[in-house]
C-alpha cells in the first residue's frame, strides 16, 4: 500500500525503473525507420511489447512489467510515431507493414521464438502477428482486447460509450457541425488530414481527449491537452487503420482465423469496467481460444496503468519467466 495516498497504486506491482542497454534506429523499407530498444537480460527469455494506439508509442514504464533479470525485454515504437520516423506518416503504414517490422525487428535480433505482449492496439497487433507467424510466438499476453471489429468501432466512436459519458460525448462531437456526425470517422478524417497544420492539431487533442479521459476508471473528467506532436501522431494513426478496418480482410477477421493459433497459450487480461474495448471481446476471443486463459479483473478500466490490472500482468510475467 501506498501509505502516504492511503491506496496501492499501479508502481507498487512494477519491477524498478531500468534503462536500455541497447537502441537503434532501424530502416525497415518504405522510407520508415523505427526506434528499437532493449533492456534486462541480453541472455534472457525474449519478449515484444506491442504498444497501443496505433500511434501510441512505447515508453519507459512498459519495461517495468517484466523482471529484468530474466526477461530480454524488446519495445519498439510502431510507423510514425514516437521516436520513429516520419512522425504521424500514415503512408506505407499498414497493420501488415507492422507485422512485417515485427519480422524484421526478430531476425536483426537473432531471436527465434518470444513472448509477445501487447494491449488495446498492441493486443490487435499481436494476435494478427500470431496469427501470421504462429511458430514464432511462445506465448502471447493481452490486455484490455481489441478485435479491429466494426461494433467495437460503433461503439465508441457511434455513441455506445457516450452514453455512459454524454458530457465528454459532447465535447467530442462539439467540433464536428451536425450534418457530419453520421461518421465521426470520416468527419475527423477530413479534419485531421486537412494540411493545415493548426487544424489538424486542434481536432488530434479533441481525439485524444476523448479516448484518454475514458482510459481508467480513475479518471473523473477531462485532464490537460496531450503535446501536440503526440496527439497528432496518435490521432491521425488512429483514424487510419479505424477508417481501413485495420486494413484486415472481413469484418471479424481475427476470430475467423483463431484456428492457426489454437496451439499456442495466452492469457488475456481484462478490466471489467473497460469503457474504451469492452470485456465482451475479449470474452469472445477466449472461448474461440482453447489455449487462452481469461483474467477479469474488478473494478478495473482500460488502461495499462490501472493498479489490478499492472498487478496481474506482472504475475502472468513471473509465471513465464521460464516458458521458453
């Protein structure tokens, strides 16, 4: 416990900060190169982190989640945003654009198989992968699941979630005039990829307000403005691969194709008060899993950060230390 708060937080679970002991930028095609980094134990079980988003970007607390002395700790930031470069590029930038980095980033790495783990968008993210590249992946742990479906996108980009938020509904669909607000997708869209610089920040912040108050089940109400570069990079990417169905085949592409890795064991993590992917995706992905195994955790959100939900993926982390 916390004393001096008086309640546990997220970094009482989390193994101490570490820094990296190896970065680079890597070219992976395309006019993209990315920032790769690891830390821990250079001899130790390989696993990816699979940040969110898209468009989300790593950062130092996602190393924090695995014990340093056992784990070869991998991250990565995606096409176009955080370190990577170009910043908020949307072009040549594809879920299979990142499948095949995720290739590339193990072969330069001279990894053979890993654990990946990913949440939200990382959780996307890792199941196509899997999916892709199924005798790569030891294990796969996901939290807070995101299915890249067309009712998940209703739902919180059509008024589902809005409804239990309708003053933050409204302030996302203030900027938007009424005869555009049948496809929110598409109006800010025309907003956030307009060239006008100013305009495509204003409407980013507007975006990322919406998501990041309704991340935790902490939260109460808007907090302040994210940095416009990241909140641009964040947006845009979103809007994207949303606009593009993820640039997946069919609607529902990830559960049709669940057979390729019904073999490889996973733990799905999940707040049972998730506003943003809510928990029945991720209950429809384990009973299309037989290797899955399913954590919903209480009084718990959609953010990485929230204290049961740290406290669980650390204990799913310590019980993998020797998987492979």
């Amino acid at each position: 416990m916390d004393k001096a708060a008086g309640k546990t937080t997220a970094s009482h679970f989390l193994y101490p900060p570490i820094e990296p002991f190896d970065q680079r930028m890597l070219s992976v095609g395309d006019g993209h190169r990315v920032y790769v980094e690891q830390c821990g134990n250079p001899d130790g079980v390989p696993v990816i982190v699979l940040h969110g988003g898209p468009g989300g970007g790593c950062s130092p607390a996602m190393r924090r989640y695995f014990d340093p002395s056992h784990y070869r700790i991998v991250l990565f930031d995606q096409r176009g945003c955080g370190r990577s470069r170009p910043h908020a590029s949307v072009e040549a930038n594809t879920t299979w654009h990142l499948v095949r980095d995720i290739e590339r980033i193990r072969q330069d790495l001279d990894v053979d198989r890993w654990l990946v783990f990913g949440g939200s968008w990382g959780a996307t993210l890792a199941l196509v992968y899997a999916q892709t590249h199924p005798s790569r992946v030891a294990h796969l742990v996901l939290r807070g699941v995101f299915l890249m479906t067309q009712a998940e996108l209703d739902w919180f980009y059509g008024g589902g979630a809005g409804q239990f938020w309708p003053d933050m509904w409204a302030r996302f669909l203030g900027p938007i005039p009424e005869d555009e607000r049948g496809d929110l997708l598409a109006a800010y869209a025309r907003r956030l990829f307009s060239g006008d610089h100013a305009i495509e920040t204003r409407f980013a912040r507007a975006w990322a307000s919406w998501e990041n108050t309704l991340a935790s089940i902490a939260n109460d109400g808007p907090g302040g403005d994210s940095p416009s570069e990241y909140a641009r990079a964040f947006a845009r990417l979103e809007n994207h691969y949303f606009v593009n169905g993820g640039f997946l085949e069919e609607d529902g592409w990830i559960l049709s194709n669940m057979e390729r890795i019904r073999h490889i064991p996973g733990t799905i993590v999940q707040g049972r008060y998730d506003m943003i992917c809510p928990p029945s995706g991720a209950y429809r992905l384990h009973e299309a899993w037989p290797g899955s195994r399913l954590v919903l955790v209480p009084r718990a959100g959609h953010a990485l950060s929230e204290p049961g939900i740290s406290a669980e993926l650390v204990r799913t982390t310590d019980r993998l230390r020797n998987v492979i």
